[in-house]
C-alpha cells in the first residue's frame, strides 16, 4: 500500500524530553533489587492511551553501572528469556531494564488486541512507531538516574524485538552497543521464506503485489544509504518497518549477533543479508531452532556478558 510520502519520510522522529516515570520497588535479593517502571508514552498507537511499561533490575549500591535494555519477542511467553537475561545481568554488576512492547497483553490497545491474532500491515508499522520511540524514551529516563553510566547503555532485542532494536540503535547514538538475538533484515526474505503462519497471513499483500513494491527497494535503499533515511522518500511505508533499511546506522559499531542454526521462522538469508549490510559484525550461530536455541541458555548468557564486557571495559566473567 502505498502512502503521502512527506508523512512518511521518517516515522521515528523524537525530540529528546525529561521523562517522569513511577518506579515501585517490586522485590529484593541479597545483591540486586527489582523495580517497576512506568510512564506515558510520547506515542499513542491509534490514539490510545498505552503507558509505556518495563521491569528495571539493579544491583544493590549500584554507581555509575552499565544498563541493558532488554526487548522480548512476539507474545507474552518471549518475555520469559528476558526475565532470564536481567537476572544473569544484574548479578554480573549491569543493571538491566525489560522494556514490554505495545504487542504485549499488558500494554495492547483495544484496536490492536480487537485485531488479533493477525495483525495488518497499519497495524505494524503504528506498533514499530511507537515502540522505537518508546524505547528512545526509556534512554531519556535512563539518563535521568544518577546510578547509572550514560555512556554504557546497550539494547538486547530477542526476534520481533531484535528488529526493533536493530532500527533504535541505528537511529539514536546514545545506545553503544547491540545484542541482536534470532533477528535479521529483510521483510521480503522473512515474509515469503519463513514458516510461520502469522507473519504470512499478517503481511497484508499477495506476494505478486509485494515483489512488485519491493522491486523499488534496492534503489531506495542505496538512496538512503548515501543520504540518510530523513532525506529519501519511500514508496511504501513497509521500507521503514524493515530494519534492513537501518543497518547502515550500525557499521562500525559495536553489534553482536546471535542466531539458530535451522532457524525456519527467519531464514538464514535473512540473517546473512542484514549482517553484510551492518558490516559483517560478530556473530555466532547455535545449533536449534527460533525455539530450542534457548536450550543454550548459558551460553547465550556468557557470549553477551562477554560481549559486553569487552566493549564497556568492565571486568570480565
């Protein structure tokens, strides 16, 4: 579908703003405390008010810490690698903040939770609006809290969240580094080559109408390549749901990539193209599936930990 150009240009735009969030102390362990935060949204998806909401764990006495902020997938149950993720963090000394999206039950509009299980294409690319502007938010709150290091921030994204936080990275400086986790690029390749039901049905056109729409890709993405995603009209406002279109944001900047080896929800290609297009940065590959890549849950643990430390220069596990 195509849409007003000049609306389009770039859907992510944010001004920078003070962020006054409600922050409930929800449990406490010997050496790390759980809090909850929230605060309204500088978006509201169809006009709807959805408060931006998230789970903040932070070592106790914590001063001057590295934050990561941790994105989960599609569905509720993508939260529970996160949940994970934070407390093996947390006790490595960072401090860990679990951003839930506006696809989460807990967060999801009428409209949208009146769509499901299969949502349009609109309905798309008004939830990858607000939440990379969501998740630029949470920085601005995270440079707010005087027990954190504002130079020390990365962002772990796990599958539809990878994608987000491929596009949040790219477009704001103030995240250092990213963990990508079975995530990739390239709509056209996930849409037509994956095995998963809702992103087929959900994607909104017939994969002639599609081909045809993104015949015009390469050229536009060249375009924004050389001038930047602010100065390129796209021709359809799925270019700007594609975190392809943002990887050039990435190059040279510390990424790690980590990805299943017979991955059918994101083909490799998929995969394969987005981390030429970001120049070809770390990545490993674990045996399983979208799923059972979990089943290597510690070394998924130790290969960001790692990751992290090397590129925050704190001490090494």
């Amino acid at each position: 579908m195509k849409h007003s150009p000049q609306k389009y240009m770039n859907p992510y735009k944010y001004r920078k703003q003070k962020v006054k969030a409600n922050v409930k102390l929800k449990g406490k362990k010997p050496s790390w405390l759980r809090y909850e935060v929230d605060f309204p949204t500088a978006f509201r998806i169809y006009n709807q008010p959805c408060d931006v909401h998230g789970e903040y764990f932070l070592p106790r006495n914590a001063k001057n810490v590295p934050l990561a902020i941790v994105v989960h997938g599609w569905g509720d149950r993508s939260a529970v690698p996160c949940r994970l993720l934070a407390r093996s963090l947390v006790k490595k000394g960072y401090a860990a903040f679990i951003f839930y999206l506006v696809f989460h039950t807990s967060r999801m509009t009428e409209i949208l939770a009146g769509h499901m299980p299969y949502l349009n294409t609109e309905d798309w690319f008004e939830g990858y609006r607000a939440s990379v502007i969501e998740l630029q938010q949470v920085v601005d709150w995270a440079y707010s809290r005087p027990e954190l290091d504002k130079d020390r921030i990365a962002i772990l994204g796990i599958s539809l969240g990878g994608f987000i936080s491929e596009i949040a990275m790219s477009l704001d400086k103030r995240i250092k580094a990213g963990v990508f986790i079975v995530a990739g690029g390239n709509s056209e390749i996930i849409t037509w080559k994956t095995k998963s039901e809702a992103i087929v049905i959900g994607h909104g056109c017939t994969r002639d109408e599609c081909r045809d729409i993104r015949s015009r890709y390469p050229k536009y993405l060249a375009q924004v390549n050389e001038k930047g995603v602010d100065n390129v009209v796209p021709f359809c406002h799925c270019f700007l749901t594609d975190s392809l279109t943002f990887a050039s944001g990435l190059r040279e900047r510390p990424v790690l990539m980590l990805n299943a080896r017979w991955d059918k929800t994101i083909p490799q290609d998929a995969t394969n193209e987005f981390w030429e297009a970001c120049g070809r940065p770390a990545i490993k590959r674990l045996p399983g599936s979208h799923i059972t890549f979990w089943l290597w849950y510690p070394r998924i643990a130790g290969e960001i930990t790692r990751f992290l430390s090397k590129t925050f220069s704190t001490p090494k596990i």
